[in-house]
C-alpha cells in the first residue's frame, strides 16, 4: 500500500514537472518567434510568469485530470501491460479533458466552435503530464520487480570449491 502511494506521489511530481518544462518551452518558442518576427518579446518577467502560470495550472490539472486518468486506465486495462495502460490512460484524459471543457463551456455560453478548438489543445497539452505520471507508475513497479529479483539471485551462496 505505501509504496503504490509512493509511487502515486512521485507520478504526480513527474507530471507536475512536465507542466512546468511545457511553460517553459511556451516561453522559449514565443520568445523565438517574436525574435524572428521582429516583434517586442515582452518583459524581463514574461519568462517567469509564463512558467508560474503553468506551473498553477499544473497543480490544478495534476489531480483533476493526470491522476484520475492513469488510475482509471489501470483499472480499465488491467491485463494489460504497461503500454496499453498507458494508452488506456491517454483515452481517458481525452474523455476527462472533453467533460471539462464541455462543461465550461456550457457554464459560461461559450460558442461550439471555441469549444471544439480548445478540446484538442488542453488534451495535448495534457497528454505528456499523463504519459510521464504512467510512466514514473508503472516504471518503478517494474524497476522494483527487477530489483527483488536481483536481490533473490545474490543471497544464494556460491557453490563450488573454496
């Protein structure tokens, strides 16, 4: 039990991280793009707040969308291995990220149109923070299976002349 809570934990650190290193790249490619187009990059803190935005938005899309879609595609793919979980995990962050938007989108009278735009953008967005959580999940399970085996092999004694 504890340590698939560890291992829960440290999947959501990986796919907060992830969110992070996205903002980060936002930055980068916006700042490159204004360079080539000749355009003002902005100011010395478009950077950090750029990357502190997404940083908040990925605290709050970590446990409303990331966590709930891996569990999910675990449970859904059980007898699968760790790909198809992952993949299984994917879908559903694309069903859980179309809920949200649709539901906002209801909620605040947005056009359909603007609806469908923003479906696709948020889930690739949110696509590389599950594909990271999953990973991190279902690597170090593996990674402490392999260990255990290891482990198992190197307590036996030798045998052979001493």
């Amino acid at each position: 039990m504890v340590g698939t809570v560890a291992r829960h934990v440290a999947g959501a650190v990986a796919a907060w991280l992830v969110c992070v290193a996205e903002g980060l790249l936002g930055y980068l490619a916006l700042t490159a793009y204004a360079m080539l187009a000749d355009v003002d990059p902005g100011g010395p803190l478009a950077g950090p707040f750029m990357v502190l935005g997404a940083a908040l938005l990925g605290a709050a899309l970590v446990p409303l969308v990331v966590a709930p879609a891996v569990v999910v595609g675990d449970v859904a793919a059980s007898r699968r291995g760790p790909l198809g979980r992952t993949l299984a995990a994917c879908l559903v962050a694309v069903v859980i990220v179309g809920l949200y938007v649709g539901g906002v989108a209801a909620a605040t009278g947005t056009a359909v149109a603007d609806a469908a735009l923003a479906w696709p953008l948020t889930t690739a967005s949110v696509l590389c923070p599950v594909v990271a959580y999953a990973s991190v999940v279902h690597g170090s399970r593996a990674a402490a299976l392999l260990l255990a085996r290891r482990r198992r092999h190197t307590t036996t004694p030798p045998t052979g002349p001493a």
